[in-house]
C-alpha cells in the first residue's frame, strides 16, 4: 500500500467520480482505475461502487476513508517534522566537551547558537574526560565531541582539528627547574609525577612520551580535574606535564618548555561518527565550532 494509492482513493470518494478525480490527481482515468484496483486487491475488499454516473463507497470503503485521511494526515505531519529538523527550525544536538577554557570558548558558541536557532535544544555533556566522550560518539550516544586527540582514534571515527598546544612542563616557582628556558624528559623523569588517571588521554600521550625515550616516570598523585592538578604542583607535592593552554593563566606555577617531546603536540579536535550522518543542528554547530576555533586563524 503506498500513500499515492491513499490520496487517488481519497480523490474518488470526495469527488464521487472518476473523471473528476483524475484531473484532481492530475494522471490519466485509466491510471486512477489501475490504482484504485490494485489497492482493493491489497485490502481483498471492494471499496468502490462504479456506476455509470456516480461512485459510492461501500460499507469498507466508508469505513477506510476515516483511516486512509488520518494516515497521509500523519506522514504530512512526519514530513513536516523532517523539513523543520532540515530547516533547524527543531530538533536535538547531543554533544560533550572536555575543558576548553579560552581556547575554544564553547559557553558563547553555543549561545550564539541557541539565539541563531532557538528551536534546537542543546544536550550538552561533560565530565569523564575524552575516553568516555569518543566512545559515546562511537555508540551512537553523543553526536558530537570535543575531545583530546587519542594517539589513535577508533574505526568508524572522524577527527576535525580545532588547536594544538605544545606540552610543558609545570612545576613550583621555587622548583631548581623553575627559571630554565628549556628542559628535556629525561632531566625531569627523577621527579614525582602527579596526572590525570589511567586511561585518560593525556595520561596515555605522557605515558607514549616518556615510553618512547625509554623512560619510566614516578606517578604519585592522580587526579581528574586540572585545577586539582595544578593546587598540587604549586605546593610543591609533584611536577606535571601538561599542554600550555591549562596552565596559562594560573600564576602559582611555572611553565618551562620542552627541547623535545617525541610526540606530536596536544591536540583538540571534534570528533563525530563517520557511519552516523550529523543531523543539520550538530552540522551547524560544529561549523561554528571550526569557525571559532584557533585552527580557522
């Protein structure tokens, strides 16, 4: 049964008349007839009465005209949806985001956002860091996220690169390194670490750079969040390695750059499911997204 079928019965029972209905319809009267035939046999019930001048409708016929009105009543109304979620005049855009701060200022994207297309709710997630933001884009659970960038991205994923930040070393301002225009990972790898937890992205590109100059550092604090991390390093408790932007602006530690790392610089990027097209709202905010972000300077 098509919808096509549904609008041609419909012509017939409200005109009352073959002739009629087809020019409503704008096809042929033989083309009519066929489809109005081929529904009957569908439904194996006559709905129509032909006579010479008139149609009439059978007790079926009465009866599927109230169901067949509702039915294109409801696919009007699901196009209609589909067109307004098109046209981001409704619709929904999950995304998470890792800590931003100033280097993408997300807060006024997304306000900037809501007051371009106030029709689109925003589920915004955060929290868990990148690991659990990635694999919720890959399970279909976030559209979009902001995230540190992986040394390797899951199948199935695409990565837009919004900044990079080289790595540096964070330490007390009475730390012997402190004033040191330079340091290199194996000057530093003596001193107790504090990171973020096992299976964090950054604690994953810090553990590949101190494995890949054969070095194994000491971690004796952990935690989640990078004020916490950063409290820590100014008390003097342990040292950090952490991108630029986190640190920039506390003014109770230092941050000394290093001669080397043997990883490419921390990376921030948009991720999104590559078999999971974006909806037009998250298509639009991740536009802006890219927009707004160093990487379009």
């Amino acid at each position: 049964m098509e919808l096509r079928q549904l609008e041609h019965f419909i012509a017939v029972a409200e005109e009352r008349h073959f002739t009629n209905a087809a020019a409503r319809c704008h096809i042929a009267q033989s083309a009519l007839s066929r489809s109005i035939g081929m529904l009957e046999r569908e439904l194996g019930s006559q709905l129509l009465v032909r006579t010479s001048r008139v149609v009439e409708l059978t007790e079926c016929g009465r009866q599927f005209l109230g169901a067949a009105r509702d039915t294109l009543d409801a696919a009007a109304a699901a196009r209609a949806v589909v067109d307004d979620v098109r046209g981001l005049r409704r619709g929904t855009v999950s995304v998470g985001s890792v800590p931003t701060f100033r280097l993408v200022h997300l807060p006024a994207i997304l306000a900037d956002f809501c007051q371009a297309h106030p029709g689109i709710e925003i589920k915004l997630v955060g929290g868990g860091g990148s690991t659990r933001l990635i694999e919720a884009v890959r399970t279909g659970r976030l559209e979009l996220a902001l995230v540190t960038m992986p040394p390797r991205l899951p199948r199935h994923l695409d990565a837009t690169v919004l900044a990079t930040q080289p790595y540096t070393f964070v330490c007390s301002p009475d730390h012997a390194l402190a004033d040191e225009e330079s340091v290199a990972l194996k000057s530093v790898v003596s001193e107790a670490f504090v990171e973020f937890p096992i299976g964090a992205a950054l604690r994953s590109a810090n553990d590949t750079a101190f494995a890949a100059e054969g070095l194994e550092r000491r971690v004796v604090f952990e935690a989640d969040q990078a004020a916490v991390i950063l409290d820590i390093v100014a008390e003097g408790l342990a040292v950090a390695v952490m991108p630029r932007y986190l640190a920039a602006e506390c003014d109770r530690v230092r941050l000394v750059p290093f001669s080397h790392m043997p990883i490419a610089p921390w990376t921030l990027a948009a991720v999104t499911s590559t078999p999971r097209p974006l909806s037009a709202g998250a298509r639009a905010l991740l536009d802006l997204v890219v927009a707004r972000s160093p990487s379009a300077t």
